[in-house]
C-alpha cells in the first residue's frame, strides 16, 4: 500500500492523520504543500482543490481527510485498526 498525505504548515487535521498513521505503523509519504509549489500543484490536479490533509491511498484520494476518513478506507483494505 503507498499512501502519500498532502499537508500545509502548521495544519492540526494533518498532525492529526500523521499522528494516527504513526500509530498504526503505516508508511506514508508527506508532501508539505506550503514549501512546495509542485506538490500545491499535484494536489490541485489530484482533487481539484487544496485542502490539507489531502490523502492518496493507492489512487483513493481523500480531499481535506480526517482520521476516520482515512481509518475506513484502511478498514476498507484489510487493516485492522
């Protein structure tokens, strides 16, 4: 599974996701939108927006996710969580 989060500086639903990744112990990628114009540009071609935290989750792509937005796509793929 290749999980790669869309987050902005300082954004508390991102730690938040972070946070509940690092929990389970699921690898994922982060990409701060804030310090990067390219990823800002790769999550406005993704989701059509920039909301933070944005998740692409094997092509699922969560726009402005919570945890238990990404807790059920999880479950949706055999993780129990």
């Amino acid at each position: 599974m290749t999980i790669t989060l869309y987050r902005k500086s300082g954004c508390p639903w991102s730690a938040a996701v972070i946070g509940f990744l690092n929990e389970l112990n699921i690898p994922h990628r982060i990409k701060n939108v804030t310090t990067n114009p390219v990823y800002a540009k790769e999550i406005e071609a993704l989701s059509g927006q920039s909301k933070s935290p944005t998740l692409n989750i094997d092509g699922t792509i969560l726009p402005d996710a919570s945890v238990e937005d990404v807790a059920k796509v999880l479950e949706e793929r055999g993780i129990v969580i």
